[in-house]
C-alpha cells in the first residue's frame, strides 16, 4: 500500500472567507462538457438525492443506486425533529457565527472548523432551497416559518414539520431526483447493494453491486465515486436505525485504501422507548424536540416505584434543570443520556426494568393546551401510543438511551474527497462536521449541504483537474473486485453452519453496548477486543446462511453485512481504546470531571484518528490529522 498523505485541503484566509474564496479558485467544468463525464452516487438518503439530483441538473451523467425497492425508503425518511439554519428569524440572537460555535462546541472540540463553519453558512440557503421546493414547514399564525429549541443552543433555530421533517425533506430531494432521472440525466438502480470500489491506477473509477432480486453481480464504471451510504450504528443491533443500515459500502472502500476516521464517535440518543425484550430488531426514536415541552424527572428516593401520578412535586427529581439551569432539559444528546444512564444506575430508574426515565408533558399541557402540544408533537405522540399502548397526553412517557447516530466515517478532506482519489464521501457516512457528538437537528443540515451546494463544486475541481483515460468494465481490475465479491460470498454459502445470523448479530451488539457502549473503560474495551475476534471465527465456522447466490436471498444479504460488522467492530474499540480521553459521544470512566463531566486531553488528542486496513485480525496504521481551533478556542465544554 502506498504512503498516505493526510492532506485536509483547508483553503487559506479568514474562516468567514475559506468558502467564497475557494469555490473561485476552484477549477471548473463547462456545461458542454459535462455530459462526457459520469459519476456514481451510492445512496439516495438526503445526501444522495441531493447530490445525484444537483449533479444530473448541471448535465453529468449520473448513475444512481438505492438498497431499497424505491429512493422514498432511504433512512434519511425516520428524522424527526428538525433541520438547524441560522436565519434568525425569531431575533433572538442567532448568526451563523453562533450556529459555528455551538456545533463545534457540541462536537467537544474535535471537529474541523472550516467544515463546521462552511456548514453554518450553507445552512440558510438549505432552508430556502426546501421552501422553493416545496417542503411543507411548520408556519406561525402569520404564515412565517416557525422554529423550535434543540439541544445544546440557547436559541430556536430549528425548522421543523411536525414530527417529520426527514420525510418532508427526502421527499424534496426525491422530487429533484426524480425530476432527473425522466430527463434522462440520472439512471436510478434500485434494489442494488455496492460490494466493493473498484480502483484503477489509484483512483476510484467503479464499483461492483449485487442485484438484490436477481442475485447477478453486476458492474458500474465511472469517472468519479460518491458513497452516501449512511452510518455504522447497527453493529450494536438494537439502534434506531433501520434494520438495513449497515456499514458494508463504507468498509469494503476501507479495505481498499480509504481511511476509516473516527469509528468510536458514536452517538447515544436520549429519548428512545426502552428496550422491552429479544424479540426486538430495531428501537424507535422519540425527537429531541419533545425537550421543549417535555420535562425529565426521575423519584429522588431510590426504588421507589409508585406511578408518576402519585408522586408528589417535592419528591420528583428534574435532575437536568436541576444540574444545567442555563440549559435545561436541550442539553445535548451525549449529557443528557450520560445523565439518564447515571439516574438508572443510582437505581431511580423508572418502569419494570428500572432502565427508564420521565419525560413530563403535564405542566406544558396545563399551561398552552392540549390542542397546542397536539400540533406540535401529535404524530410522536401516535407512534408512542402505538407502540407501548400508553396515552402521553395523560402518562409521562418513558425514555432510555440508544444508538442513534455515528460521527465517525471515511476521512475526507474540505472538498469532501477522501484519500482515494475520485472517492467522495457525503452525508452521515463521512467524519466531517460533528467531531465527538452531533447536535440535534445538524443530521439534515450535513446530507443536504454536501448534496445541493458542495459536491457539485467539489467534484468539478477533481475531474477539471484530472486526467481520466477511458476505462470500461472489461479493466482486470473489475474483473478482480467482481471476483472477490463472488468468493466472498461462496464462501459465506459454504459455511453450513447451525447458528443463525441474526443470534451472532444479537451477540455482537450485546458485547458493544455493554463494553463499547454509554461509558467506556479499559477493562471493558480490552475485554471487547478479545471476544470480537472469538465470535468472527465463531460465525465463519458456524453461521448458517441458506438459499443461493443466483436470486432474491435476503439471508445472504444479512450474512455479509453482519460479517463486515464483526471485522469493523474491531477498529471502533480499537479506536475507543486507543483515544484515553473523554469528549463527546466518547466517554472514559478514567476521564471525567470530579462532577462526571467528559474530561477531554487537548494535549494529546486534538486530531482526527485516521486508520489504514492491513488486513483482517491485524493492527490496522493509525494517520492523525492535528485539529487547529483559531476561532473557537479550547476550552472545558459547560451547559452549566
């Protein structure tokens, strides 16, 4: 493998400036020959959409794949809460320097700032974008867009429609993407799963697919590459994830040189419905915006579990307005679930388990009216009644911690490439913007920048500046891909085991949450690195994996996502174990606070943990971008 030069590409001049400057001094492509280039877009989430539907508006040739029967399934489709913009229309102090600095911040510094700072600005085009578009926004009485609180911000600058606005806004891009493929600008494949990169001359130039109805492996060349394939929190099984995110599109370009940055940047959702047992697949999520009007509260007495109606005010405690009065109950998602987690453990948790607490609408109900709190919240109120068969306009509902979102991803530089040349990654799937923890509502916010407003510079530099010669499937080096993606899965088929997938799965994911998981430390990690290798070998000598290779098998779908999850396991705690500080989603038991605060070493890990594959079972080479914080400096993260 050659030497890897981890080069950000961060533009000179003021930060305010980095954007403007360098979308002028990139090198461009003219319209008319556009249409000789083509370049493949691996997901159709709101990074995907966006990017393939702005690519084919400007006259590429894009070739577009979805793992599911239609680009509307895309997980982008279950976010609830809202999209952050810095429009400050509620006057209330709100600038995209303020936007810049409360994402860094909540990233616990470990984010690259010019990134965060371009996503701040982008994010007021976003918002008008979608309205142009379309997307039905929450208005005020006077027919203004409306916006709510989220975590860590003392502003309200999120856009929001209703408890659905991933939806609303996927079926935005849907419609520009759609818009494009009956011009005729993007091929959409659906049902289509990326296997492998294929790499000619050290550039990304296709990818091999396995037809998920067929079964048939099929072959797609390119002049560029972009991967908008999501995040990595299925490895822990239960997620709110859907069953079908999984991390294989992202680890299979890992193993073929792209860096894999930050893997152990996982992030612990604190208003999930609580896991009722292990007839489960997947957790449901309840949106960080129910903490506007939702209050969180626990029984000060340890085992006390009479219902929440006959516990008394004076005996509740409402221990995140009591510990963060600045901040309340928006604190962010890593110090509310740290502080849910620490409640439960001091044995006040709530419900049958004890792994649960409160979260009140009683006092908002009283105050603004049902009606009110209907509007704003009625669909979430719906799922939850739907689910645990308990009415929260009468009941607190209960909530736990769970995997939600994955900062880490495939290292990429200020123009979204990563060290692989002609490898874009966009989206959740790549590291760039939420350093250690991501603030609600940023999600939305990151797919749609990449996608609409800097991949369709970003690429343009790369394939002005490059020398591209022809290359067609019949290259050895997809014949290469193509058959190792076949003796993979051969050799997947071949096992004939008796376990099933979908224990070993459960097995894994039991082993990173309880050791990978909310806190983390030394034994548990080592403990975790010794079990995962065990449970490889366990799956590869045991898993049974029915059917045939050549149609519709969705058990050796499964079988070669659950496989990657049990080689990538292994980097994320590698990575845990490897970063001894606490910041963010990350939390050392060996590094906190004398008041169990996240305690960061800004002296040794102020970079990103960029790791290059050696092979399965083997040290993977760790390459560190040093982070420079010129504007927002360092500086113990307080909600306080």
């Amino acid at each position: 493998m050659s030497a890897i030069t981890l080069d950000p590409r961060i533009p000179a001049g003021p930060v305010a400036a980095k954007w403007d400057r360098h979308k002028f001094e990139m090198k461009l492509v003219n319209p008319a020959n556009k249409r000789k280039y083509t370049i493949i877009c691996v997901g159709t989430g709101l990074a995907g959409a966006s990017a393939a539907a702005s690519l084919g508006e400007l006259g590429y040739k894009v070739l577009n794949f979805c793992i599911q029967d239609s680009p509307r399934r895309a997980h982008s489709i279950a976010a609830q809460g809202g999209i952050n913009a810095a429009k400050n229309y509620q006057n209330d102090g709100d600038s995209i320097y303020r936007l810049f600095y409360d994402t860094v911040k909540g990233g616990d510094y470990r984010s690259r700032e010019a990134n965060v700072y371009r996503l701040a600005q982008l994010s007021v085009d976003i918002i008008d974008q979608c309205v142009a578009q379309g997307v039905p926004f929450a208005r005020e009485y006077g027919g203004l867009l409306d916006n709510r609180s989220f975590g860590g911000a003392q502003v309200s600058r999120t856009f929001y429609a209703r408890g659905q606005t991933g939806q609303q806004l996927l079926l935005g891009a849907y419609q520009a993407l759609m818009r494009q493929v009956h011009e005729g600008s993007v091929r959409l494949f659906a049902r289509r799963e990326m296997l492998d990169l294929v790499i000619v001359d050290g550039r990304a130039r296709g990818i091999i697919t396995r037809n998920l109805v067929t079964g048939e492996i099929e072959r797609y060349a390119a002049d560029a590459v972009i991967l908008a394939t999501g995040g990595y929190g299925t490895v822990y099984y239960l997620s709110t994830n859907a069953v079908n995110s999984n991390v294989t599109a992202s680890w299979r370009a890992h193993k073929r040189g792209a860096l894999f940055a930050n893997p152990c940047f996982t992030q612990i959702h604190p208003t999930c419905i609580p896991v009722t047992g292990d007839h489960q697949s997947k957790l449901t999520l309840m949106s960080e915006s129910l903490r506007n009007d939702g209050r969180v509260w626990v029984p000060k007495q340890k085992g006390d579990r009479r219902p929440p109606e006959q516990i008394p005010e004076e005996e509740r405690d409402y221990y995140l307005e009591r510990k963060y009065p600045s901040f309340g109950n928006l604190v962010p998602r890593d110090v509310a679930s740290r502080n849910a987690k620490q409640a439960c453990d001091e044995g006040r948790g709530v419900g049958e388990s004890g792994l649960a607490v409160y979260l009140d609408f009683g006092d908002a109900i009283k105050r603004l009216g049902r009606d009110t709190i209907q509007e704003k919240y009625g669909n979430l109120f719906h799922m939850y009644k739907k689910i645990t068969d308990e009415d929260a306009y009468k009941v607190p509902m209960r909530i736990y911690p769970a995997i939600h979102y994955t900062m880490g991803g495939l290292w990429v530089d200020y123009n979204l490439m990563s060290n692989v040349p002609g490898l874009h990654v966009l989206g959740e799937a790549n590291f760039s913007d939420h350093g250690a923890n991501r603030l609600g509502a940023s999600a939305l916010m990151q797919g749609l920048a990449d996608g609409y407003f800097i991949i369709p510079y970003t690429i343009g530099h790369y394939l002005a500046g490059t020398t591209l010669p022809k290359v067609t499937t019949d290259h050895d080096a997809f014949k290469e891909a193509a058959d190792s993606v076949q003796r993979r899965i051969n050799q997947l088929l071949a096992v004939k085991g008796t376990r099933g997938i979908r224990e070993i799965h459960r097995e894994l994911g039991r082993l990173m949450w309880d050791d990978v998981g909310m806190a983390r430390n030394e034994a548990g990690l080592r403990h975790a690195l010794q079990e995962i290798p065990k449970l490889r070998d366990n799956f590869w000598h045991n898993v049974s994996v029915p059917g045939t290779p050549d149609n519709l098998n969705q058990s050796l779908e499964y079988a070669g996502r659950v496989a990657d999850y049990l080689e990538f396991a292994e980097l994320l705690t590698l990575d845990a174990l490897h970063r001894r500080e606490s910041c963010g989603g990350h939390f050392r038991e060996e590094s906190q606070t004398p008041e169990g605060e996240a305690l960061r070493d800004d002296a040794n890990y102020t970079y990103v943990a960029a790791w290059e594959f050696t092979g399965v079972g083997r040290e993977p080479a760790l390459h560190k971008e040093p982070l420079e914080f010129d504007e927002v400096h360092l500086t113990q993260r307080s909600y306080k």
